[in-house]
C-alpha cells in the first residue's frame, strides 16, 4: 500500500477483508498525521469459501467508477492467498465484462502477511508497477538515475533531502514511488485524494535510465535484479546516514554520472564533522540498542559507531541470518562495536529480555520501545517507523549530511534532556551550560 501510492494517482487496492486494509491505512495514518486512502475487495466468510472473484470484480468496477485513478495496484492479503485466488483470471474476466477498459493498468502483488514482512510487499508492488509499464518495451539509454527508496517512515523528508541532494549535482532522475506529497497535503481547502507521486509517463521512461539505485537494499531485493535483467546498473545502500554511508552514496553518484560532488555538499559534511566534534564529549561511551528493519539497523549502527557510541542489542525481526552475518561484521569494523550482540528473526518481546539482563543507556527504534521506557527505565529515541506518540518527525529528513545532524542533534537532546533530569534531582551539576 505504501508503494503503490507513491505513484501519481494510484489507488492502492487490497484484495483481502476490510479489517486488514483498516489496519494498515491506520498505521500509515497514525504516523504521517495523513489520511491514506485506499480500497478494499471486502471479502468475508463467503468468499473465503467460495472465492472472490465477483468481490475483486466488483471493488474494480466502484474503484475505477468512483475514484478515477490512472492506475490501480492490487495486493493480496492472507485470506486471498490461502484460498489460492488467481488475481490474472480474475482481472481479465473484469476486463472481458467491461468493469475496467482493455487498455487501463492495473498491477497485481503477491503480498500475504505470512511471507516475509512490509519490506517484502514493498519491493513486490514496486516490481509489480515497472514490469507493468516496461514488458514488451525497447530500452534506449539515456543517461537518467532511478532512486528507489524503500519503505521509510522518514520519507516525506528524505525523499525531498534526495531531490535537493541531486540537484546540487544537476543530475537528471526519477524517484520510483515518491510519497513526499502524498503524506504531507497542504490544509488550504481542498482534499486531495492524490496528490504528487512518480507519474505513469516517469515510470515508462524509468527504463531507459543509465542504472537504478536503491536507497534499502533489503526493500528491493527482487526489484534489482529485474531492473538488470533490463539492461540497467544497479547498486544499494543501507539507510545511508552518517559521514561514511552519506560518502559513498555521494561517491556512487559522482562515478555513475561523471559529475564531481558538489562543492556545497563538500561543505555540508564539514559542518557535520564539526558538529560531531563539538558534541563528541556527551555522545562518545554512551551505549545503545537498536530495533527495526534491516536497513535502518545497519544504517543507525554504523553511525553510532562513528560517534564512538557503543551498541549492546541490535534487533530485527524480518532480518535474515545473512542480515545478521553483514551485521557483524559492520560492527567488527570498530572497537566500540565489540561488546554488541546481534539477534535476527527476535521480537521486542525477547528484546525486553534481553535488555532486563544486560541494560544499555538508551533504546533506538519505534513508538513501540515505549515498553522498555515503562518497564525498565531506559529512554527511548524515536527514530524509525512507525512514530505514533510523537508529531511531525517525517517531515524532516534522517539521510545526507543535513539529515544525519538531525538524527544527531536527537540523539543529543535525549542525552542532555535525561541529563538534565537526574541533576535536577541531586543538585550536583544542574548546569546552565553543557
């Protein structure tokens, strides 16, 4: 769902019941502080039974009547798939009845909660909407970079931080689903069901880019290899925040275009080091653990490691063994990164656990780390999705050189702010400068 309506004018489309479309669209909500409009098939017990095609034939036909959108994409939800629905069968015989025309898109993803995570359903859907639009098409170069971002909780901020970041360069690209307009609608007086994203025009001429880079290597595992199989380079990253992981990317960008970097960016990163060095008093020793998705993981652990932080748990529950192997060896690149344990496939549930045994300074992950705050008393720094507690944190980027001083400067705060609240208490070292 988070893919697909960062495509312009897409209807997001769930073949499934309406309380798992509900339950995503509230997530999404809940988070970016944005209605998230999207549809569903509305199966029950007699279509998981009998199949839902006259279900899926139907919501065509009100999606395509009532909303008028460019292109709808179809997921799938547990129930479909269970059952073994065949989403092709089905869209034909709509395209056979006259509910949709011949010729309008529609794309279809295999998303059910039980393979994999919303990582998985990301890269399928992205997948879904280029081959789409690219099957059957000749490719003639032209020299364009593709940008796929992933799913990112911060994307309203860092897909805008990406777009200044190339133009800098003066880099002719296109983002593959840009949901920056999309979860950030002005309040002027009009609604607007959709609003901004790639367009079906972009999306097309996508396959004549000179290479495709993703910004989470693990939300496009399966997309990358089918945009080589086109023809494209291809190379990713892992949430790049922090001087080396922002480095690299700028770097990969300079040899795939053959523009140098920016002098402006240039100077962008010595304000970052400098920061750094200001604040490396309060930031270097501390000890922190970090939960989320893979790429954020890796991205927040090698920062950390940069600040001469120490992580004690790194956790995440869809990352991989290999995740983990790639893990430990981030973390054996740093004397700080030595007394870290590294623990795919667990839940927070086991994190708890793991923290009440062997506590670290300060948690770093989601709205859901409140718990360990509750329960154990170690602060939380709210730094990935979903963010429900707090308002607005996406709209400000966490990737470059800008976004890493964000993420740097909440980091800080929380460290002065707890500071603050244990000399309050004593009266010994209640500084007004720190």
């Amino acid at each position: 769902m988070f893919a697909a309506v960062g495509f312009e004018r897409t209807l997001a489309f769930n073949h499934g019941s309406q309380g798992c479309t509900a339950y995503f669209r509230s997530h999404l909500a809940r988070h970016f502080k944005e209605p998230c409009a999207a549809v569903s098939t509305s199966m029950t017990e007699d279509a998981a039974v009998f199949g839902g095609l006259q279900n899926l034939v139907d919501g065509l036909s009100n999606a395509y009547t009532v909303y008028k959108p460019d292109l709808i994409a179809i997921s799938t939800t547990c129930i479909a798939e269970v059952i073994g629905d065949d989403l092709t069968a089905f869209i034909d015989k709509a395209r056979k009845d006259g509910v949709v025309p011949a010729d309008f898109p529609i794309t279809q993803a295999h998303t059910p909660s039980f393979v994999g995570s919303h990582i998985n359903g990301y890269d399928a859907m992205i997948k879904s909407v280029l081959s789409c639009f690219w099957e059957g098409a000749n490719r003639e170069s032209n020299g364009k970079i593709n940008i796929i971002p992933g799913f990112d909780g911060f994307a309203v901020g860092n897909n805008r931080e990406l777009k200044r970041i190339l133009a800098e360069f003066g880099i002719e690209y296109t983002i593959i689903s840009d949901v920056s307009d999309q979860f950030d609608t002005p309040t002027d007086g009009t609604y607007r069901m959709f609003d901004g994203g790639t367009s079906i025009t972009q999306v097309k001429e996508a396959l004549n880019a000179k290479a495709t880079i993703s910004m989470q290597s693990y939300c496009s595992e399966k997309t990358l290899e089918y945009v080589a199989g086109k023809g494209q380079g291809t190379a990713s990253f892992h949430y790049p925040l922090g001087l080396g992981a922002t480095d690299e990317f700028l770097m990969k960008l300079s040899e795939l275009t053959g523009k140098p970097i920016p002098a402006s960016l240039e100077k962008e990163r010595g304000r970052l080091v400098d920061a750094l060095a200001d604040s490396s008093a309060w930031l270097h020793g501390k000890s922190y653990s970090v939960f989320g998705d893979p790429d954020f993981c890796l991205g927040i652990t090698r920062f950390l490691l940069e600040m001469g932080a120490e992580p004690v748990h790194v956790v995440s529950t869809n990352g991989s063994k290999a995740w983990g192997e790639e893990m430990k060896v981030l973390l054996a690149t740093s004397p700080y990164g030595s007394r870290a344990q590294v623990w795919p496939g667990k839940d927070l549930w086991a994190m708890r656990s793991l923290l009440a045994t062997e506590p670290s300074d300060f948690v770093i992950g989601s709205t859901y780390g409140k718990v360990f705050e509750k329960d154990l008393g170690i602060p939380l720094i709210r730094l990935t999705f979903p963010i429900f507690d707090r308002h607005h944190h996406h709209r400000f980027p966490t990737w470059g050189y800008q976004g890493s001083l964000r993420v740097m400067v909440t980091i800080l705060d929380k460290i002065l702010d707890m500071l603050d609240q244990t000399t309050i208490k004593s009266g010994i070292s209640f500084d007004l400068v720190r």
